[in-house]
C-alpha cells in the first residue's frame, strides 16, 4: 500500500488537498458555543408574595408545594429557601432524566397545589435549567446624564419604555439571539385616592369605587347573527384602556349620575421598585442576552457589537455597556489552541533538529500537526460536536500527543535507512514495522479517554467531548503518520539521493550517560525494586493526606457580591447602603452592577434576593485588585454593619452552575424530631458548643429578623361594629396595595388602586374606621402592636424544616468537626443532625474517577495482552504507573496543590501517554530476542535504539503543555492541575520507561530465557 502511494504523488497530493479543503469549510461552519447543549437534571420553582413574612411564605406556599413535589419519579433531592417576599424550591433528577418531561410533571403538581394557594399569590415560575441558559453578555443601558444616586423617575421611565419597545426588540432580531431577559424596567400604576368627605356625604364607600371599576372593564368574545343569507360578527368592548376612561366611568347613585372623577383625585404615578439596578452608579435596566443552541458564539459577539455601535450612535444620550463576557473562557480556549499549535509546532521542529539534524524532516513532522487538527475538525461536523470549551479542550491534550505517531515513523524510518535499505523499502518497511506498535499506542491512549464517557451525570456527558476530540485527533495523527509523513518523507529525500543518518555528537555523550545508568540498575535491581514496592504504599499515604475539593481553585478578576442586611429595611435603602458602599472603591473597580430587590428574569441564572439583600457584579484590572477588593469590602462593611453578612462568588460561569462549586466545605443540619427547624436558642447554643471546642473556626450566628405583627382585639371590634373584612380592607388602602384591576396600557398591564397615600407604621395606627353607624373609630382602640422574631430564612426538604450551620474550615479540621457531632448527636434528644457540603461530593466524585481509572487500566491490560499474546509483558507495562502516580503525587502535596476533578483527570491521561514508550521499547525487545539476540545485548540495543523517540515524543508533549503553566483567568486555573500532573507524569514516566521498564522485564525473564 505504502510503496504503491509512493509512486501517485500527484493523486496523493489532490486526495489530502480536497480534504484540506472540506475540512476547513467544516471549520467555518461547525457550531462554537461555550458548552455542549445538556440538559442540566435541575429545576428551580419560585414563588413571589410580596410583603409576606417568611413563616407565611414557607407554611401557605413553599411546604404544601414541596409536599407534592416531593412524589415526582427520579427526584434525587429537593431543597428548599423561604425568606421574604419570596421562596425557592430546588429539584435535583437522576443524571440522564429526561428533563422535558420533569418540567411538565412538576409543572401538573404545582397546578394541583395552586387550590390550596393564596388567592393573591401569582402562579409559581418553573425554571428548567439548561447550560444555554447562561448568558453570553449582560447588556446595562443608563442615561448618560443622570447623576449618581439621583431620583430621576420621569428619565427613568422613559427609558424603560424605549427599551421595552425598542431596544429589546432591536436585540430580539438578532438571527443568533434566543431571548432576551430584562429586569430593571420602571412601571406605573394607576392611583385612585378617594376623596372620603365626599364619598361620606353621599353614602358611598370604598367598596361601590371597587365595584364600579369592575363592572366597567367588560370585553366579550365575538358574537354572531343570522340575518337571512348574511352572517354578521357583533363585538361588544367595554374595555378600559386609558386614564381618561376611567376618570369617565359613571356611578349611579339614587338616580344620580357621578363620574369618578369626581369622587376620586386619579393620577398615574411611578410604582413603588420592587428591585433597584445601577451601573457603575447610575439607574440602569439590565439585558442578559441568551444565544441560540446552534448559533456560533463569534456571530453572537460582532452582532451584539455592531448593533450596540449602531445604537450608540443612533441615541448618543443613551449608555449602553456590556459586562459579563462570558466568551472569555471560549476565547481562552481559541487563544490557548492557536498559542500552543504554533508552540507545539516550533518546538517539535526544534526537537527534530536538535535531534536529526535535518531541518526537512521537523518541517514535515510540524505538517502533521495542523492536518490531523483539520481532519479532527471534519469528524467533529460530522459527528456533530460543536466546537466549545469541552471539546477544544481534547484538541489542546491531542495537539501534543499529534506528534508522536509521526516522530515514531520517521525515526524507524532512518534506522532501516542507515541499515542499507534503499529509500523506498526503508519508507515501507519502517512504516510498516512500527504501525501495530502505534496502533496500540492509540488504542490504550483512548481507552483511557473512553471510561471518562461514564464518570456519569453532567460531568460525563461534558467529558464526551473531551474525549471524543482526543480520540479523533489520535487516529486522524496515526492516519497522517502512515500515509502523508512517509509519502512526502519520500518526495522529500528522492532527489537528494544521500544516506539520512542522526549524526549527532551530543546524542552520542547521551548514549553514554543511558548505557551507565542502565548498567547500574541492572546490577543493583535489589534496590531498585525496593525502591518501586515503597512507591505503592507510598502513593496510598499521600492520597489520603492531601487536601481534595471538587475544582481547583480559580482566581478570578470579576465576581458577584451578595450582601445580606440582616435588617428590616426598603428596597431603597438597601440601594443607598450598597452604593455608598462601592462609592469608596471606585478607583479600584472598572465596571459595576449593582442590583437590590426582587429581579424580573425570568431564566434562573441570577441569585434570588430580597427587598434587604443586594447582589453586585464587580470587575477589576487583575486578580490581585479584585483580590484586595474583596478583603477591602469585607472589611468596611463590618466596620460599618457589622450585623450584615458578605459572601462572594463567580460571576455565574458555566463552571461554577454545572458542578455547584458555591456549595460550602460543610453544611450541619439542625432539626427537631418532628422535621421542623428548631428554636433560636437551641439552634444558637449548638453554634456556641462547636465555637468552644473549634476556635479555629469560624461558625455564623443564627440569622433572624423583627416583623411587626398586627394583632386584632376581637372583643373591641365586636363591640364597635368592626367586621375583619373592614379592617382588613383599610388597612390595604392604607398602604396602597388595595390592587383593583389590571389595564393593558401598551405592552404592558398596568394596576388600577384604590387607596390613600402610602401611610407609614405610624400613620396606620393613628389613623380611624368608620363603623356601620359612620362613627370614626380609632385603630389603636382595635389593634394592638408587637414585635416577633423570625428566622431569616427557612430552609427544608423531604424531611421538613431544619437550620443549616455553614462551615469553612479545612479537611482535617472538617472531620474533627464530624467526630465532635457523632458523639455529641449521642447524648442529644431534641436535635437531629445531618451534615453535607462538598467535602462529601468531592470524595464521591475523587471515588467515581478512581473507579474510572481502575477501569481504564484494565482496558489497558486487555489491549496489551491481545497486542504481545501475553499476560506478563502486561503487567511489566503496568507497573510504572504507581511509580509516576506517587511522585505526581508527592509534588502536588509539596507544592500545596490539591487532587480535584482536573487533576485526577490529569492522572487518567497520563496513564494513557506514559505507557506509550514503554510499549514501544517492549516492542523492540522482543524483536531483538526473537532474532537470536541475547537478553541483557537486547535490553541495551533497544534501550539505545529507542532512546531517540522516547525523548522526542516526552519531549514534544511536555512542551505543547508548557503554555498551560500560567494562572489569572478562569481557563488557564482550570487547566493548571491537569497540565501540572500530564508534565511531571510525562517527566517522570520518560525516567520509569527508559531505566525502569527494562530491569521489570530482566527480572521476570531472566530465568526463563535462560533455560
């Protein structure tokens, strides 16, 4: 085969050059997102009562939903957060559920719940989480002329107007544009204050108002009528639309006719915010933009821009700035391939020269590497993988792996040159000795890869792409190195004529320095294997010792500020506090947003909060500003608050939604026998117990708030003539929440109220009723006032309430902490305590990966031992990975660096590269012994013959990882601990093959071979 495409050079050419061709069409095509389309086994249920307490929030709404909910099929957890104004409930399915139909489950069980619902509570939202439900940009739009913390409500709802009609539409049009969600809009309301002389004098009450409202909004459906052969359509509105008509509507009263009116003063006027969102201090309304599953993220990007340039120019009083990009981790991933192609080709073209000394051969091995890639590239369209950080991830592993194949190839290819061989049957020859070898160089490769597909959940199906990109790269490699590399190898050498040799001096000295290292192993092999038995318990010892976490710890420039008040206090003044906070730092932050409140978005890819919470998203030059802006922050706000809390977290990366990493070190749930939470000072004399024996440790204080609660004297409102519907109903006008009815005005629903003023605390019980006999009674005659203490929030699950106590701490610490709850839970009769935390899920996770890897070695045995018809040479292969396992090990502890999901990814990949020599020197032994040669001559003449492309591929492979040496962005500390592990593996496995390996294989053969 190899002999018959050295003599079609031209058609060779054309065949490589079509498939150069479609590749690339393939690559301007192929879909780039940041993530693969997956359905996340996560939905979120929110309810909204505003001005609800948390108690009533948790026992009218969240418990009898999460009750129903908690019946659903291959429902794995549910968890729920009550606080007030809102509440959360958290779903969790079995990995692979099909999420569609979930949501319409749940969705049927919160439609059997709504009867026993509050009349006033709206419908829950039900959110199905995707990873295309992060957006790619948050777009803040802001007058430019407004000043910071101004009260500019007429700019304002402009504002909103233009950009609920205009701007979100301009955006919607986007061909890759999904949704756009919009909170921050300013909206209206329409106040209707009844002016009460008046309606005193005539006999009217509140309650005609109401009625009359009602009875004069009336749209009916379309009629019909037959009038002989016609057929006429008859409508009948009464709508009410506009301000006008509602000052217009007419009460007849004992044949009297009263306009409204005249009966009331009615004005629309700014709705009281329910949220509050600034940009780098001024009024804004914020756009996250979604993209389309099958958009490219690039198209996405100079759509956003042109439209935002053209914007800008067309509405120069308007600010548009977008924050939040999160392409950066996508243009990380693009920047790194392009970055470490060029290295890889550069060093790989060094290498070979260093090496060969012929500068024609490091061109053609640098060749292969972009021809592999783009014939990746075209399995990927064809498999239909997008492009996205997963999968250009396996491009980055593969691009260094690329390499070897080729170099393996053309060195074969000069030693049976140098062995006499003519051109021709060197190429053949050389090419086709060494092809099985390469094979099961890639097979044990990607059966190290393959397991990955079922580590299980989300992380599995994100590692399909990863692994998919590696094994495509591998067999496009194998593909190239014995089909292109040996044909222009040999159009590249034909005219020359001369003999191809590796002369080189240096390689000689180094030849030297092998054959005596070998020597001395071999002579003092008692030692040696001593040496490697250490190794096992060793790297045993160091596992369980070394700090383990989910994902490796990220430093990021930009991040979300979540502040908790721990107060009683307005949407308002939690939006002053806030940015009198960041004020202080302007300098330092180069972009902010800060949001109070309620949000509008519908997608859950913001934290919920309430009217005493503030969520802000800053940004910094680097990390070391955003570093010390964190602790500057902390530090000012206990200072000034020292009873609000302060958490931090990433600016909602994909990452960090996928596998929770804001899931704290350690969660201790408080609860009674009875599944409810337990009291204030039963939960805060547990939190002092474990401040006494860990003062190491930091343990929050049980978080509570003050309501005011209102309590009605039933026997003064029988006695003045009060019916609780009254009172109730004046105290709603009283604070102007006495909702009507809704008008569509435009696009948007806008109330109608009837009611006074808001009145504050104060006002209402100074305020009086009217009985049925029309005298004023005073409501401080029939309400009394008093204060309770409530939790902050309620939290629950299947097994009811219960009070959550967050730890930090480390992991020895973490299981003190454990040991100390096991005995204490012992001698406690009124607390039930569960823990979980991360501390849990990485261990489980670190124990599914070694799972893995036990799998992948097995793989491994069974390739090797179909490949050499052996159950030993096996084995031999084998045993140096505990080797390269304890010092990776050994290093990572020294250098203060933790086993976490990359890095035991990392250990998995290097079991699958380091072997590779070593099956190739293996390989070379057996050839010698089968030819005659003695054991210790063919130990020494493979060890010197393969000596050559062990240190060019260890050599090419731990340069492509270099470039990922470097911290500061979120890629680039993601891919750390993985390249760490792959360069000291690959540094030590390159020791283990060239010196190790062959004392495994004397030891064992020695007796055999010598019968």
């Amino acid at each position: 085969m190899i002999k018959y495409l050295l003599h079609k050079p031209i058609a060779t050419s054309m065949a490589i050059l079509a498939i150069i061709i479609v590749s690339i069409v393939s690559l301007c095509d192929i879909p780039i997102s940041l993530m693969p389309d997956i359905d996340i086994p996560r939905i979120t249920v929110q309810v909204e009562m505003p001005g609800a307490s948390v108690n009533e929030i948790e026992k009218r709404a969240i418990a009898p939903i999460r009750q129903q909910l908690s019946q659903l099929e291959g429902l794995t957890s549910i968890q729920s957060d009550s606080k007030m104004d809102i509440g959360t409930i958290c779903l969790q399915f079995v990995p692979g559920s099909n999420i569609d139909v979930a949501f319409v489950n749940v969705n049927e069980k919160i439609d059997m719940a709504m009867g026993s619902m509050p009349k006033e509570m709206k419908r829950p939202k039900v959110i199905k989480a995707t990873s295309m439900d992060i957006p790619a940009f948050y777009l803040d739009i802001s007058v430019k002329q407004e000043s910071t913390l101004s009260n500019t409500n007429h700019k304002f709802s402009q504002l909103s107007d233009f950009t609920r009609d205009i701007i979100v539409r301009r955006f919607e049009q986007l061909p890759s544009t999904a949704l756009i969600d919009v909170s921050g809009l300013a909206t209206t309301e329409i106040l209707c204050t009844p002016d009460l002389n008046t309606l005193q004098s005539l006999g009217l009450t509140e309650s005609d108002l109401q009625k009359a409202l009602a009875d004069n909004n009336v749209q009916l459906e379309a009629l019909s009528v037959k009038d002989g052969a016609y057929h006429y359509h008859i409508h009948f509105d009464s709508q009410l639309t506009t301000l006008e008509d509602i000052k217009k509507i007419i009460i007849n009263h004992q044949g009297r006719i009263i306009p409204l009116g005249e009966l009331c003063h009615i004005e629309e006027i700014p709705a009281s915010p329910k949220n509050i969102i600034r940009h780098n201090g001024r009024n804004c309304i914020t756009l996250a933009i979604i993209k389309q599953s099958d958009a490219r993220m690039a198209d996405l990007k100079n759509e956003v821009s042109n439209l935002i340039e053209n914007l800008q120019k067309e509405y120069p009083t308007i600010s548009f700035n977008l924050t939040r990009d999160q392409t950066e981790l996508l243009s990380f991933s693009m920047n790194n391939l392009k970055y470490n192609l060029l290295a890889a080709i550069i060093m790989t073209c060094l290498v070979l020269i260093f090496f060969l000394r012929n500068w024609r051969v490091g061109i053609l091995v640098a060749f292969s590497i972009p021809l592999s890639l783009l014939v990746t590239i075209l399995s990927f369209k064809l498999t239909h993988i997008t492009m996205n950080i997963i999968s250009l991830s396996g491009l980055i592993l593969g691009v260094g792996m690329i390499v070897d194949n080729s170099i393996v190839v053309i060195d074969n290819i000069i030693q049976k040159r140098e062995e006499g061989l003519s051109l021709v049957e060197a190429i053949a020859i050389g090419t086709k000795e060494v092809f099985p070898s390469l094979l099961s160089s890639v097979l044990t490769t990607c059966s190290i890869f393959i397991p990955l597909i079922f580590i299980g959940g989300i992380a599995g199906t994100l590692f399909f792409d990863q692994s998919m990109g590696v094994t495509m790269a591998l067999f496009a490699s194998l593909l190239v190195s014995v089909t292109v590399i040996p044909i222009y190898f040999f159009w590249l050498h034909k005219k020359l004529g001369e003999k191809i040799t590796k002369d080189t001096h240096s390689f000689n000295k180094l030849l030297k320095i092998h054959d005596r290292i070998e020597s001395w192993v071999l002579r003092h092999s008692g030692y040696c294997m001593l040496a490697f038995l250490i190794c096992i318990p060793g790297t045993l010892i160091t596992y369980l010792i070394i700090d383990k976490q989910m994902l490796p710890d990220i430093e990021y420039s930009d991040g979300m500020m979540h502040i908790d008040w721990n107060d009683n206090i307005s949407v308002e003044e939690s939006d002053r506090r806030t940015a009198c906070l960041i004020a202080k730092y302007k300098n330092v932050i180069t972009a902010s947003t800060e949001m109070t409140g309620t949000q509008d978005f519908l997608l859950s890819h913001t934290k919920d909060i309430s009217s005493s919470e503030s969520l802000t998203y800053l940004c910094c030059k680097n990390t070391s500003d955003y570093s010390k802006l964190k602790d500057s922050l902390m530090t000012s706000l206990q200072e000034e608050y020292p009873e609000a809390t302060i958490s931090f977290s990433p600016s909602g990366n994909l990452f960090n939604m996928i596998f929770s990493t804001d899931e704290p070190e350690l969660q201790i749930n408080l609860q009674t026998p009875l599944g409810t939470h337990p009291s204030f000072d039963e939960s805060q004399a547990f939190i002092d117990s474990l401040r006494y024996h860990f003062p190491d440790v930091t343990f929050p204080s049980v978080v509570t708030e003050d309501n005011i609660q209102l309590v009605v004297n039933s026997e003064q409102i029988m006695a003045y003539g009060v019916t609780y519907e009254q009172l109730k109903n004046h105290i709603t006008n009283l604070l102007g929440k006495n909702n009507v009815l809704q008008i569509n005005h435009g696009s948007v629903s806008v109330p109608i109220i009837i009611g006074l003023n808001r009145k504050n605390r104060k006002d209402i019980l100074e305020s009086s009723i009217k009985n049925a006999d029309g005298t004023d009674i005073p409501l401080n005659y029939l309400l009394k006032e008093r204060k309770i203490r409530d939790y902050k929030h309620i939290y629950g699950n299947t097994n009811g309430d219960y009070y959550p106590i967050i730890v930090h701490a480390t992991d020895s610490q973490i299981k003190e902490i454990l040991d100390y709850i096991s005995v204490k839970q012992k001698n406690m009769n009124n607390l039930v305590i569960s823990t979980s935390g991360s501390y849990y899920s990485s261990r489980e996770a670190m124990k599914h990966l070694i799972f893995i890897l036990v799998i992948s070695l097995l793989l491994l045995f069974f390739i090797l031992a179909a490949q050499f018809e052996s159950l030993i040479t096996p084995l031999i292969i084998l045993l140096e990975i505990p080797i390269d396992m304890f010092f990776v090990m050994a290093i990572l502890f020294i250098t203060g660096q933790t086993i976490n999901m990359m890095s035991m990814i990392g250990f998995i990949v290097m079991g699958g590269i380091v072997i590779n020599d070593s099956i190739l020197k293996i390989d070379t032994i057996n050839r010698y012994i089968k030819n005659g040669v003695s054991l210790i001559r063919a130990l020494l003449l493979a060890g010197r013959n393969r000596l050559m492309p062990i240190l060019m591929t260890s050599l090419t492979t731990i340069f492509s990882m270099l470039p990922f040496m470097t911290k500061g962005s979120i890629g680039a500390d993601m891919q750390f601990s993985l390249s760490l592990v792959i360069i000291i593996g690959m540094i030590v496995g390159t020791l283990v093959s060239v010196f190790f390996v062959p004392l495994a294989y004397y030891l064992i053969h020695k007796n055999k071979l010598s019968r």
